[in-house]
C-alpha cells in the first residue's frame, strides 16, 4: 500500500477519528460516465475493490452511506448487495442530506467523511472532518479537499480511502490477518 506510506500525522489524525464514511455515485463510486440501453434502461460499473473496501469499513463498525444527486435502480442494487442501508438518492442538498444521518447516527461532523468528485459535493465535503476528492475530480473540488486518492473514480479510488482510514484506525495487521 505505497499510497499509505508517509502520510502526513494530521490526515492520519482526521482518518482516525472517522465513524461515518459518505460517498458520492456518479464520478466517485463510477467512473461518472452514464450508460443507457436502446431501451432506456441506465447501466454502471462498480469496481469490485471498492465493494471489498466499503464491507471492511462495515466490519471495522465504520458506517457507510452512499450520497446522490441521481435516482438510479444500479445504485440501489449495488448498495443492497454490499449491506449498505444509508442510501440516500436524488439528493439536492448533500450537505443537509449529510447532517440528517449524522443527527440520526449521533456522529459529530469532525467523525465523517465525504469523497466527491464535482461541484455537488463540495457543500458536505465542507461540514466533514475528513473531506476527499478523488485523482480525477474537479479542480476545485480537489484544492479544498484533506486529501486526493491515486485512483480515480471507478477504478479504486473509494477502496484508497478505506483503506486509508483502516490504516489510520490501526487496522492494517488486522485486515491483513483477516485474509491469511
């Protein structure tokens, strides 16, 4: 894991303190690009690492919720596949979207996480005590973020952040037992 090395102590700190991991769709969790068939039926691509890392992050008691602007039926199946119940979709407002499940959670805003892409999730990034933007995502969006995965989205850029944050719980000889 040679994007975990050398991390600066204060995102480390920021990571450590996570309780509730928030994740965009479209461009973070996808690679952002929207498939319709003849038929008018949407499609996306999920990376399987990024699945294996959001289950760890719900093995660790780390809460996972999926964010969207977008209603879609793939988001949904995805999500029930991988356990996730705090999904919440056509959201327009991330960030009031966001307090609501840190209210409903008793989680303060400096124990979350936002991972974004665009401009939408700016407003939540905002509130988070570990605000990140993925390798790819828009320019503003990444000068205000903690900290910027490798990856971009849809390739394994929401697998860098749970990693990052098992890593800054003290999980890493955990997980790698895990798999032994």
């Amino acid at each position: 894991m040679a994007y975990l090395a050398d991390l600066p102590a204060d995102l480390l700190a920021r990571a450590a303190n996570i309780r509730l991991a928030a994740f965009d769709v479209d461009g973070t969790l996808t690679d952002g690009q929207l498939w319709y068939s003849e038929s008018g039926h949407e499609t996306k691509v999920f990376h399987v690492h990024d699945g294996l890392g959001l289950k760890r992050l719900q093995a660790h008691g780390i809460h996972v919720a999926i964010i969207s602007a977008r209603i879609s039926h793939p988001v949904a199946l995805r999500a029930e596949e991988l356990d996730i119940t705090h999904v919440y979709q056509g959201q327009g407002d991330k960030r009031e979207c966001l307090r609501q499940i840190l209210e409903a959670l008793n989680i303060q805003p400096e124990e979350a996480a936002f991972v974004g892409d665009d401009l939408p999730d700016l407003p939540a990034m905002s509130i988070c005590g570990l605000a990140v933007a993925i390798a790819n995502a828009h320019p503003w969006v990444a000068e205000r973020a903690h900290w910027r995965t490798q990856l971009s989205g849809g390739k394994g850029a929401v697998r860098e952040v749970c990693d990052l944050i098992l890593h800054a719980r003290g999980k890493t000889a955990a997980e790698q037992e895990h798999w032994r």
